[in-house]
C-alpha cells in the first residue's frame, strides 16, 4: 500500500512493516508518520519490541525526534544524523537480537563513527534471522559493498535462547562515505557446508543427534559437510533451556545460503526430537540452494538497499525468487529513495535445453535486479 | 720498397658460405631489416652499460608516467549531451552582448536582435552550446559559475583587469572550475603599438597566475561596423567547438537545470481575483550532470526550495541533426533556440502551441489580456495541436463531470475485475491465499502484455506507442473474456490451461495432487511466477503522471460513485482490496521467505527431487561452457590438429616444418564443424584463441625489449571504470522510453519540463530574463537542515575581519543564504573553541544553521550582495571567506574559556569557604569537584556548597590561602548556534531592485542607520591608575626563635641597634657652654697656631717633595752613566777577547 504523502511527511498505516520504514526513513532523512497501530487489536498500540527498536534507533542517532500518541496507535518519527560509535542495547526478548541486528547492519556503513554494538537479548529465535545467519551469510554482502574490510566483525558472545534469552553479541563495522556499485550474476557451486549445532541447557546428546541426522540429509549430496557442535554451559548457555542448528552452504564464489531451525520454546507443551530438527534444517538448507541466487533469500531485501544507495553507478544482481518481504522493501525504496529496480525474470531454460527434459523444472526462477544508485554518501562522516 | 708494399697489402675478405657464421647471418637476413627500429637491428648497442644509469632512466621514466596518473573516474557523458553552457563573464561595457550576437552570427548566420536568457544553438554534428550573458551581479556571477562549462571571460584591455573578474575567478574556484578562456577586448583604444605590447604581456602573465600558467587568452583587436573582426571570431568560435571538459564533482553528483523557458499556467480567473495568488509554474531545460529523479526536491536559486509536482520530457526543440554521413551541417539544421529573447517561431508544449507574435506578445501582456479571449485563442490551439499524449487526458475530460476514466485505467480496471472474479470464486481461502492469488492475477494479465514486448503503464511515450497501447487493452479485453469464461474451472485447472505447453507445468500440477498444504501451494506457485515481475512489485504505484492523478482521483471518489454503473465493480473490488490491506496492516515483521506461515518442504532426498538440484553442487554435472571434462576434450581436439598440423621440430634431421596455412585452414574447418555441431564449443574456442593472443601481446612483445614498470593495479582499476560506464550506458539501451526514465531517471540531454505549484507570484510579475534561472536537484537528506561544520579562511583581499555572529551570506551547494556564523578553532583534543573573530592569513573552524550539504563541498561567503557602488568602492573586493563543508551534526559543541572569580570568606588550616563565585547552590553542586586556583597558585579543589550565603562553598587547597587571593574556576562554557537561515531571494524583488537585496543586518548597521550612540560603560573607561605606596610592618621575630639563631642572625643590644637615635638624643640634651674672654683668646691664639702650623707643614712636605723629585733625577743620570759605562768597557773586553782568540787561531 502506498504512502500517502503530506507536507513531506510520508504517512503510512498499520504496525506491518514497521522496521523497514523507520530504517528507510533514518537513511533516507524524511520523516514518517504512522498511524492506526493495532488500532482494533485488544492490544493496541505499539509493543514493547517495537518501542525497543525506538530506542535503538535513537542511541545510535543524534536529533531524533520521535512523537507517540497518547494511546501509542500513531508515531511520528523524524530521524536525526547517525552517529554511531559505542552502544550498549539490550534489546526486547519478544524479538530476536536479529530484528535488531539486521537495522544496525544496514546503518552501519554510514554512521559518523565505526559503529561497535553490543547487544544482549534472544541471539536464536523463530521470527527472526539468527545471529549465526547474519554472520555467515550477511556479512559477506556487505563486504562486497566495501571491499576493504577493516573492523566488520560479529562475535557471538553468549547465545539465549527464548522466552528470556541472556545472549549477547558484539557488532562492529566500519564506516564508508560511499558503497561501491555492484555486479554479481554468478554464483557458483556449492563447495562445502558447514553448521553450528548449539545446545543450551539441554542434554549434549541431543547435538549430536541433530548432527547425525543433518549430515545424513547433506551427504546426499555432497562429501564435504562439517558440523559443529557448540555445547554452551553456565552463563554462556543464556537463561532458557533450547537446542538449534544452523547450516550453512559456501558456494565457490563465495555466495553462502544458511538455513537455521530451533527447537520449540521450553513450556509451550510439545517437544521437539532432535532428528526431525535436523532433517528439516537440512531440506530448507536445500530449498534455498534450490532458490539459487547471489544472496540469501532472507537477504536480498540488504542487498537491494545496498545496491540502491550506491553511487550513481548501476549495480546489477541476481537472486532468487523474491520474497514478499523484499517486493514490500521494494516498494518502500521507491518511496523513501524514488529509486526504481529493473526485474526481469531470467529464462532458466537456456542452459537447461541440452541437458534431459526432466531437469527443465529444476532451477528456480531467477530473478535479475539492475538499478542505478541514488549516490548517496554519508553524511555524517567526519572529514579533515 | 715495392716488395715491401706488395707484402703490407691486406688479404681481401671472404664471407663465409657455409659453417655456423654464415649459417647466422643467412638467417639475420632472412628477416627484413627495413622495417625494424635501431633497437631491434642492434640490440647489443642498446644493453645496458651501467646500471646505476639504467637505474636513475627507470626511476625517471616512472616518475613522469606516475605524474600523469589520475584515479580513473567512471565517465557519465549520455550518449547525446546536454548543449554546453557558454558563459560570457565581465564588468560592464566590455563587449559581452556583442560577442554573443557575433557568435551566434559566426555559428548559424543568423542576426539575433537582443538577447536575453540562454540561447541554445546547434554548433556542429555533436555539439550544442547554450550562450548565456552574465550580468554585473555578484548573485548571477554565483549562479553562472555553477553552472557553466565554459567562461568566456571579457575584460577591457584599455582599462585592465577589475575586481569583477578577480571575484569570478574566486567563485569558480569555489565552486569547481569551469574551463576559463580569457577574452581581451578594446585593444584598439591603445594607440602606441609598444604600449599594446607591453599591455597584453602583463595582462596575460596576471591572467596565469589565477587561472594556469598557459591558460588561453584571447585578443579582439577592434570592432569593425559594430562588430568584432570576423577572424578572430572564426578562431574562438573554432576553439569553442574543440574544446574539453573535465567532470566537476559537484555537477557528477547532482542533476541541475538552466531553464531557457518560463510559462505561467495559473487559472487566470485566480489570478483577476487575487493578483498574489500563488501561481503555477512550468520552466523548461535540459537536465545536465546525472539523471534527474521525478520526485526530488529541487532548489531554484534566488527563489528557494521546491519540489516538482510534475515532470515529463519534450521533444528537443533544438535537435542535433541525424546521423547522415556528412562533412558539414546543413543550413536547415543550423538551429536555434532562445525564447526568452524571442527566437524560435512556433513551439510545442505537452498542452499548447506556442507562437511567437515577434516582440507583441511577452508575457506581462499575456498576463493583462482579457481572460475570455485568451480562453478562446488556447482552445482553438489546443484543437489544432496534435501532440500524442493529449489523448489520454482527452479521455480525462470526456468522463470529467463523474468519475475519471483513462485508457489506462480502463486496463487496471480490467485486472482488478479479473483478479476479482477468481477472488470470489475461491473466497473461503485464507488472508494468505487470496493475497497470492491477486499476484497470480496480474502476471495472468500481464502475460499478454509482456509477449508484445510493452509495458501497459507507460505513457509517456511517443505516438506510435498509442496505438499499441491501444491494441494492448483490446488484447487484454480478449484475455478478460476467456479467463471469465473458464472462472468456473477449478484454480489449479486455470492455471494449468494456460501454460499447458510447457513440461513445467504438468511436472508441477502432478506433484500438486500429492500435497496438499496451500502454503506449499503456494510458495510454488510463486516459484514459477510471473513474467512480469515488475508490474508484481511496483504495480501498486503510478508510473507516469496521468496514472497518478487517477489513483488520487480513485481514491477520493471511491465513497460517492457507488451508484454509477459502469464503475459499480471496480468500487468493489477496490473494498475488497480495502479489506485484505487491512488484515495485512498488523502482520508481525519478518525477512524470511516464507514469512509467518511454515510450508511442508519438499522432500529432496527423494530421488525425483534429488535430480533437481543435484546439479547446484560442485559434484554434479556442469553446464557446458564450465565442464572440466568438456573443456578438456576440445583441448585435446585443438591440441591435436597442432600436432598434425602445427610447426614441428624434426629432432633427428634437425629440419623444421612450417605448415601454418595448412593448420589455419584446418582449424577453420574445424571451427566451421564444431559449429554446426556445438554452439558453445565454438564459443569456446574463440575465448581461448582470444585468451592466447591477450598472452601473445603480454609475453612474447618483440618491438621494445625495455624494462617496463608494473602498473596492472592502476590498468585494472582504469579497466574497471571503463567497465562500469560502458554498463551504464548499455545496460537499458533496449528499454522502452517511459520506463527507462523510471527506473533511470530523466537523462542529461533530455529537454524537460517541470511544473511547480505554490511558486510566489513575484517571480513571475517580477521576472527579468537577463537573470539565470539555475535549478539543481537535491541529493538525499540535502533538503533538511542542521548544523555545518567547516573550515574557512578570509580572503586575505578582504578589509575586515569578520566577527562572530554577524550575518553572512554564504553560497553552498546550490544555494545562497544568510545565516550567522560562529567562528571556533578546534584544539588538540578536538574541542572547538570559541573565536569571537576570524584570525588572519589561517583557516579556522565554522559552525553555522544551514541546508546539509554532503562534506568537502566549497562555499564562499560574502558580507552583503547588494551592488550599491558606495559599498562596493568602500569594500574593494566583496568575497568574506572560502572554504569546505567538513562535518554534518544535529547540535553543535563550541567551548568558551570562562573563568569564575570569588574571595575568601573565611579560611581554616587548609580548607577555606569561598563566596561570589556562584549564585546559587545548584551551580555550585554542578562544580562539586572542580578544580580551583589562587592567584598566587595554591590549587585546590570545590568539595560541597554552604547554605547559608547563597552560593557559597567548601573547597580545600594543598596550602592554607589568604584572605587576600582571589579564586578562579576555570571552565568551559557552551556556545549555542543561532537558528538562522534564510534563504537570498533575489529573483523575487522588483525588476531593477534585483541586485540590492538585504537580509539581517549587524546591531552595528542599524545603529549606524539610526544614529543611536552607544552609552559607554564607565567602568570600562581608562582612567590613570594611583597607587598607595605599601607600608610594612616592622618585622618582629620570636623570642623563642631568636634563640635559636645564630648568633650572627639574632637582632643585637638595644645600644647597637639603636645607637644613632640615642646619640642624638643624648647630645640633645646637653646645656650649652659659653666661654670668657680670656679663654676665648686663648682659643684663638691656639687655633691661629694651629693653623699656622698646618700651613708650615703643608709647604714643607712640598718642598720635601720637590727635592726627592730632584734627588730620583739625579740618581736616574748618575745610574744611566754608570750603565753606560759599563757597556762600553764589555764592549772593549769583547773586542780584546774576539781579536785574543784571533790570534791564537793565526797560530793554528
């Protein structure tokens, strides 16, 4: 749905989506207004991780203005100059850290000083991509972006699980005055998979029987598969008891899918077995080297933003089928930014032609994103 | 002899004819020397002698190469450029006017009576150039320097150099250098030949040192019959038309506008009514620099920020000719373009027909006409005028009274039908479902489209574009007919009839049966989407102006139109749509692909699956052009026919076999073959002997057997830009017009046309086309405002120095404005420190409330823009300061030194209360802590305010203080900006008055103004100072300590101490003795004995003097003859030995 534009205000409706226009707005420097937030909910209003996501925001700016209706259904929001620098957050446990981290990675490149957060809250949760996913597979975009890397690091310190977390994590990342534009039509083969199988507070079996079962599915496939095991103890476990696993598949162009699964919260009733965890982390691993493409399809959406903000250069991509979350942030860039993207949905059959028939149905549908960058700079680095 | 001369007769030599040295040279020359350089005949004459030289020649020739290296730039000329703005810069009465007229003459033979505003003129096949005359003020100097390519920059000859060009050269300085060319002109008035000389050389020389040494400098020597000699307009009009340009990082980053063409189209009934209504602008121009986004907000300079309401292209009204093979430009096509100085003849607008009624019909009278006749001649235009897209806002007009139909809406209309019709059909589906299901309904729709290779939303393009469009809609009529008739049909069913053709689909309808999760259904049914993505994502938006007025339109007219029929449905469907946005409103946010819902995933260890992606790892099967295996085989197969064929070397015989036109031949044949039977085998083969000649010319480089240096870094990045550029142009070549201005933006050298609602209706009434209208986009975040930062420098030209917080106009980016500066210096540690003024001859930090301009960008400051000539003359140069934008912030953080002084109220050991330096105790617990110090530099520390003076506190010291010190705090003390920015809106003041606007004025100025006198404070007054003179108290020493000292130290008797005083005392007490007569006598007797006495001894002891000098005399003479003596008789001896020995020797 289309912002409806007002004195310069872009005004938008409902709470969905909440995260990629305060983040829009913030780069973009236009103020928004949002109105109707679970206005016919029993609940209304904005929740506790939104509002968390408010104050974030707010540590990592300087001259944010943020105005809430008495009964919190509306927001103005009128960002400031992204500072950056140290910041200590502990983030909502209702979300996971990766609600936020995935805000302060997109922010990061354009703050005034290196920006170098720790975050504590939910490091694994069902809404939200994993830290361990962040790491391995977004990390590696932005480092595309910039080249140089000098300082983008992501520890995970402690890993929590839900409902009451105490992970914590250490983001760093440097700061560039602009992104240089990017092509990237191939991707490559998966060479090797790795994965991280993390047990918190629960029994150190239940990892490897995750493992086993993971591997068993990878081996299909491919011989090169390694898992680890991160058995987590005292503090380091967080203060829920979960298991989880997350794998990750390296391509020889160094394009990585990850895909993650997790056991179901402790107390919801049904438990989760360690074997179908691991066999359905393994076959979504494999529907995302099916969706193929340059990213991730859990990150396309920054690989759009990034691509956007870049010099006035054009920056062509190709990814997998969209996602509904990256058409929404499409949209949202042509209205923060007015940038538009060239789809076009490439015919996979050309290669395919000469191989059988049966293989024709085999790649997923490919999508080609060409754009020209906004030039946007960073206006908030310090030059001397 | 002649034996002799038989014999010296040297053999004759004979080469030899066979053997290894003939073998050599048979072999030398065979090769054909003729063609060779020195090097390559006689290598061995080029080796190196030394290597300390070969050394230092290296070490040169890569200090030259290096110099000449720039970090490669990715170049963003378009394909067809913008024309070049020439500007004519210079003071008053040098000829501006008339080297344009004479210009235009040389170029397109045409006379063009006056001039005013860019003119734009085709020049050559590729060239255009915009001339545009800078008139004499500092604001349109500003302006033309941001915007041209090129300055002509006139100066009298006769008279020299003036600040006016002094002040250009800085601003261009400033703000990027265009190229300068420097134009001399009344050389004529200099009658003395050698006086000319001498004129030109030293005017040149100056010209060098602002611009660069060789800058170009040209001589008009005279004006014949009004006008320049026509030679040397040839020559410059030649160097204008050869000249290059270097890309300014400014323009390289923001899309700009000179706008040649203005058009009110205000209601004029508003307007009778109230004539200061705002009105409605269009201004036309070519976009320059980069592409130019629809929805950026725009900056006007002298008017103020803006954003486009509207922007659509025009065809160029001052087109380069087609590309015919020709040597020269044909009379016709030599053009022109200049409406604001009435050139042009008719010209066609998106909604009118423009003619020129040659000087009748200016646009003030346009204004004054009456409403009915001018309502009457536009229409009979508008009729007349057959420009493509008036159809669709005909459609607008026919349905204007109810609802708003367009072509294009009638399509959307269709769609959303469509998608409306499958909706009910499957309607107890969940949110989810029916949102994809929508998805599926545009690509159904847009299938059709996509197969004509046309985009349905585009509008802005060309005619022939119309009619497809409309065949486009009757192809979606069709469409809608058949999907409605098969809506009974089940939806898997629908899907299937449409793309039966393809195996995919019945691969997929078969694995449907089995599953049957509708997420899965659906993520599936996603995967094989649409061919049109585009229309998926941004179908929810306008594209193209007209869509958008309809989507208002819908908008607001969705409540009352239920009733009429023909929208009845899309009402609706567009509820309905209404309905699903709602349940979508509050969806929990998440980046995953499969958002909230968990689909069954295939199961891909299961074979069929397997096979599918089994190829997406390294150990499946690889497409042709990567498998190793494959790649390998053609090796071999190429190898192979080398070794039938190739050169070979016999090793027994040692003969060898040159068989290259066979092996040619045979390679062709084998290309031709593999050809028939691989295409990429080919392909292949060509990217291989391609790979092998690029290794040729790296190795085996016969020509220059130099040592080179290594410079693949800066090739590769060079490589790299050169890549990217040829990307950007290439990549939406094929585009269709209307959407390659979306995704792209309007392209420089497009002719546009913005309208701007809202604008003040001054800048029309008071419109002065001799003013350039410069109109820059903004970048992101460029139109808000917050707190610069930057470092600057006066101009050591000008005569103040500025303070702190007197308003200054400053010219960044874009923009002219006023704002009050505040001056710092930024310390060691970083802290910005309070300047109340600038210091001299360095730069210094500045804070100041302004737009946000990205950092590095140059701006110039000038205290007043007004040209009144009093100020000017009193002023000399009016450029303030220069400088660079360094830093962008929300809030600001200057320092002021302060120091807090207070007294001593009372002291204990070491702890002492001091009062007066606050007012009150919550001051005072701000400072809890601080450092403090005496004058005589006992420091020591605030610890806890007292309650009872107000304001007064603890504090200990490391020594016990007086109550005679005074105490400082030293401390800092934040300086706010002021929040002042006003833009200069110099365009909006009366035609005349332009030049002479005035915004803040200092307290100073106004003072001046109204004569008030400054009451001066008397304590600031210099008065003489007198002193007391100090008075000591006697030192007083211990008894216990005089003790202890010394006894040399300890203070002695009274008596010694005091001696004089009692002396005094004691003889002042004495009664005085008087004598008798007789003892009086006898007293004078003595005292004349006495006296006579002395005298005696006083002449004796003269004598006695006098007769020792005598004696000392007497006894010197007698001792001189005595010596004398003596000397004489040692002579004798002497003698008498010296002839003794003599003798004694005769006897030897």
């Amino acid at each position: 749905m289309p912002a409806i534009l007002h004195n310069d205000v872009l005004l938008y409706k409902g709470s969905n989506l909440f995260r990629q226009r305060l983040l829009l707005s913030t780069l973009s420097g236009r103020a928004i207004k949002i109105e109707e937030i679970r206005s016919t909910h029993d609940d209304p209003g904005l929740r506790e991780y939104e509002v968390n996501l408010i104050r974030l925001l707010d540590k990592i700016t300087n001259g944010s203005r943020v105005e809430l209706s008495e009964t919190g259904t509306s927001l103005y929001f009128q960002p400031g100059i992204l500072v950056g620098g140290q910041i200590n957050h502990s983030c909502c446990t209702q979300r996971g850290i990766g609600y936020y981290l995935e805000v302060l990675l997109a922010l990061g490149p354009f703050c005034k000083e290196p920006l170098n957060a720790v975050l504590q809250g939910v490091t694994h949760h069902d809404l939200d991509v994993s830290v361990d996913k962040i790491k391995s597979a977004a990390l590696p975009i932005l480092l595309k972006f910039i080249l140089v890397d000098d300082g983008l690091e992501l520890k995970v310190v402690r890993r929590g699980a839900p409902p009451l977390g105490g992970g914590e994590i250490v983001f760093k990342c440097p700061v560039r005055r602009h992104l240089r534009p990017l092509q990237w039509s191939k991707w490559g083969l998966v060479k090797r998979i790795r994965g991280v199988v993390y047990a918190l507070r629960v029994s150190p079996t239940m990892a490897n029987r995750v493992v086993e079962t993971a591997k068993g599915v990878m081996l299909n496939f491919l011989p090169d598969v390694y898992i680890n095991t991160d058995q987590c103890r005292g503090p380091n476990a967080g203060k829920s008891p979960a298991f989880g696993i997350s794998l990750l598949a390296e391509t020889n162009d160094k394009t990585f899918y990850c895909a993650e699964s997790k056991s179901v919260e402790a107390g919801t009733g049904d438990a989760t077995l360690p074997e179908d965890l691991g066999r359905e982390c393994a076959l979504k691993l494999l529907d995302e080297i099916h969706r193929g493409g340059a990213v991730d399809s859990a990150f396309q959406w920054i690989l759009a933003l990034w691509m956007a903000l870049g010099q006035k250069d054009v920056s062509e991509c190709i990814v997998g089928p969209l996602s509904d979350y990256t058409i929404k942030f499409l949209q949202h860039l042509k209205e923060f930014f007015g940038v538009m993207f060239k789809l076009e949905v490439l015919s996979s059959d050309d290669d395919e032609m000469s191989s059988d028939d049966e293989e024709k149905t085999s790649s997923a549908q490919k999508v080609k994103m060409t754009c020209i960058g906004i030039g946007y700079v960073n206006i908030s680095k310090r030059t001397l | 002899m002649a034996d002799d001369a038989i014999f010296d007769k040297k053999k004759s030599h004979r080469a030899k004819h066979a053997g290894r040295k003939a073998e050599k040279k048979k072999k030398k020359n065979q090769v054909d020397q003729s063609n060779l350089t020195a090097r390559q005949r006689n290598p061995k004459a080029f080796a190196i002698q030394s290597a300390v030289r070969a050394e230092r020649q290296f070490r040169r020739r890569e200090d030259v190469i290096s110099k000449k290296q720039h970090i490669p730039q990715v170049d963003k000329t378009p394909l067809d450029p913008p024309p070049i703005v020439v500007a004519v810069v210079g003071p008053p009465r040098v000829g501006k006017t008339t080297l344009i007229n004479n210009l235009i003459k040389s170029f397109i033979k045409t006379n063009v009576t006056n001039t005013n505003g860019p003119i734009t003129i085709v020049t050559s096949k590729k060239r255009r150039l915009t001339l545009i005359e800078c008139n004499n003020d500092i604001n349109s100097m500003i302006d033309i320097a941001k915007c041209a390519d090129l300055v002509l920059l006139l100066c009298d000859a006769s008279f020299g150099f003036e600040m006016e060009i002094f002040e250009f050269l800085n601003i261009c300085q400033v703000h990027g250098m265009p190229k300068i060319m420097g134009v001399l002109t009344h050389l004529d008035m200099i009658k003395n030949a050698k006086k000319l000389k001498m004129t030109k050389k030293t005017l040149k020389h100056r010209f060098w040192t602002e611009v660069y040494s060789g800058a170009k400098l040209f001589y008009l020597s005279g004006i014949l019959h009004g006008e320049y000699l026509r030679n040397e307009i040839k020559n410059l009009s030649r160097f204008i038309s050869v000249m290059k340009f270097r890309p300014l990082s400014w323009r390289m980053t923001h899309a700009y506008l000179l706008a040649d063409r203005l058009e009110d189209i205000t209601n004029q009934e508003n307007i009778r009514k109230d004539p200061k209504v705002n009105r409605d602008v269009v201004l036309y121009g070519y976009v320059r620099g980069v592409p130019m986004m629809k929805d950026s907000v725009v900056h006007i300079a002298g008017v103020g920020d803006m954003k486009i309401s509207e922007l659509s292209y025009l065809p160029d009204p001052c087109p380069l000719p087609n590309s015919e093979k020709k040597r020269h430009l044909m009379e016709r096509e030599r053009q022109i373009y200049a409406p604001f100085s009435g050139v042009g003849g008719i010209v066609y607008d998106k909604d009118a027909v423009y003619i020129e009624l040659k000087g009748s019909h200016s646009h003030k009278q346009e204004d004054e006409e009456a409403d009915e006749k001018k309502a009457l001649l536009k229409n009979v235009v508008e009729t007349t005028e057959t420009v493509d897209e008036q159809m669709q806002e005909i459609g607008l007009k026919l349905f204007s009274g109810g609802a708003v139909i367009y072509p294009d809406m009638v399509k959307d209309d269709e769609y959303l039908q469509h998608s409306k019709t499958q909706d009910s059909s499957d309607e107890n589906e969940s949110g989810d479902e029916s949102d994809f299901e929508n998805d599926s309904g545009i690509d159904q729709s847009e299938k059709e489209t996509k197969t004509s290779s046309k985009l349905p939303w585009d509008n802005n393009s060309g005619s022939e574009e119309e009619g497809d469009d409309d065949d486009d809609d009757d192809d979606d009529g069709k469409l809608n007919t058949e999907t409605k008739g098969s809506k009974n049909e089940s939806n898997s069913d629908d899907s299937d009839s449409e793309k039966s053709e393809t195996e995919e689909e019945d691969y997929n309808t078969k694995w449907k049966e089995k599953l049957s999760e509708k997420a899965t259904m659906a993520y599936f049914e996603r995967q094989k989407t649409s061919k049109n993505i585009m229309k998926l994502v941004y179908g929810d938006f306008e594209i193209g102006n007209k869509t958008k007025q309809t989507k208002e339109r819908e908008d607001t007219d969705d409540s009352d139109d239920e009733e009429i029929g023909g929208l009845f449905k899309k009402v609706t469907s567009s509820q309905k749509k209404k309905h699903m946005e709602k349940e979508q409103l509050d969806h929990d946010e998440c980046s995953f692909f499969y958002s909230l819902d968990k689909p069954n995933l295939r199961d891909w260890t299961k074979d069929t699956y397997k096979q599918i992606i089994i190829n997406n790892f390294v150990t499946g099967k690889r497409s042709a052009d990567e498998d190793a295996e494959e790649l390998l085989q053609l090796d071999d197969a190429s190898d192979g026919d080398d070794e039938m064929y190739g050169d070979f070397e016999d090793l027994e015989t040692g003969e060898k076999h040159v068989n290259a036109e066979k092996s040619a031949d045979a390679s062709k044949e084998e290309l031709g073959s593999k050809r028939k039977a691989d295409n990429t085998k080919s392909e292949i083969l060509n990217k291989k002997l391609k790979l092998k000649a690029k290794f040729d010319a790296e190795y085996d480089n016969p020509d220059d057997h130099r040592i080179k240096g290594d410079h693949s870094y800066y090739e590769s990045l060079k490589a790299e830009a050169l890549k990217q550029s040829e990307l950007n142009k290439s990549v939406f070549e094929n585009l269709d017009n209307g959407l390659r201005i979306e995704v792209e933006g309007f392209r420089p050298g497009l002719y546009v046309r913005m309208l701007f609602k809202n604008m003040p209706s001054e800048f029309v009434t008071n419109f002065d086309s001799s003013y350039p209208l410069l109109i820059g986009a903004l970048n992101m975040a460029e139109q808000n405002i917050g707190f610069v930062s930057c470092k600057v420098k006066k101009h050591r030209w000008y005569k103040k120095i500025l303070k702190t917080n007197d308003p200054l106009i400053i010219s960044l980016g874009w923009r002219r404005f006023q704002t009050l500066p505040i001056y710092s210096k930024i310390e060691d540690d970083m802290k910005c420190r309070y300047l109340k003024y600038t210091p001299e001859h360095v730069t210094c930090n500045m804070h100041f409330y302004g737009p946000i301009t990205p950092q590095n960008s140059g701006f110039l400051a000038l205290q007043t823009v007004n040209n009144a000539s009093n100020e000017i003359k009193q002023l000399g140069f009016r450029i303030a300061a220069t400088g660079s934008v360094n830093e962008i912030n929300k809030s600001t953080q200057i320092m002021k030194k302060l120091k807090l002084v207070g007294t001593p109220l009372k002291i204990y050991k070491k702890t002492a209360f001091i009062k007066d330096m606050f007012t009150t105790t919550l001051e005072v617990a701000k400072f809890e802590g601080a450092r403090v110090k005496t004058v005589s530099g006992i420091r020591g520390q605030i610890k806890k305010a007292l309650n009872k003076p107000e304001g007064a506190f603890r504090a200990t010291f490391e020594d016990k203080i007086l109550m005679s010190d005074v105490i400082f705090c030293r401390t800092w003390f934040k300086v706010d900006v002021t929040k002042f920015y006003a833009p200069v809106v110099n365009l909006l003041l009366p035609i005349g008055n332009k030049n002479a606007w005035e915004g803040m004025k200092t307290k100073g100025q106004l003072k001046r103004e109204r004569n008030i006198k400054h009451e001066a404070n008397n304590d600031s007054m210099y008065t003489d100072i007198v002193r007391q003179p100090k008075v000591f108290k006697p030192l007083v020493i211990p008894k216990a300590l005089q003790k202890a000292l010394p006894y040399r130290l300890k203070p002695k008797a009274k008596t010694m101490t005091l001696t004089d005083t009692i002396t005094k005392e004691k003889f002042s007490n004495r009664i005085a003795v008087i004598k008798n007569p007789h003892e009086q006598k006898v007293s004078n007797v003595m005292k004349m004995l006495k006296t006579n006495f002395e005298k005696k001894k006083e002449v004796q002891k003269e004598l006695t003097s006098e007769k020792m000098k005598k004696y000392k005399k007497q006894q010197e003479e007698v001792e001189w003859r005595k010596l004398k003596r003596q000397k004489e008789m040692k002579k004798k001896i002497c003698r008498h030995l010296s002839k003794m020995s003599n003798k004694s020797q005769k006897q030897m």
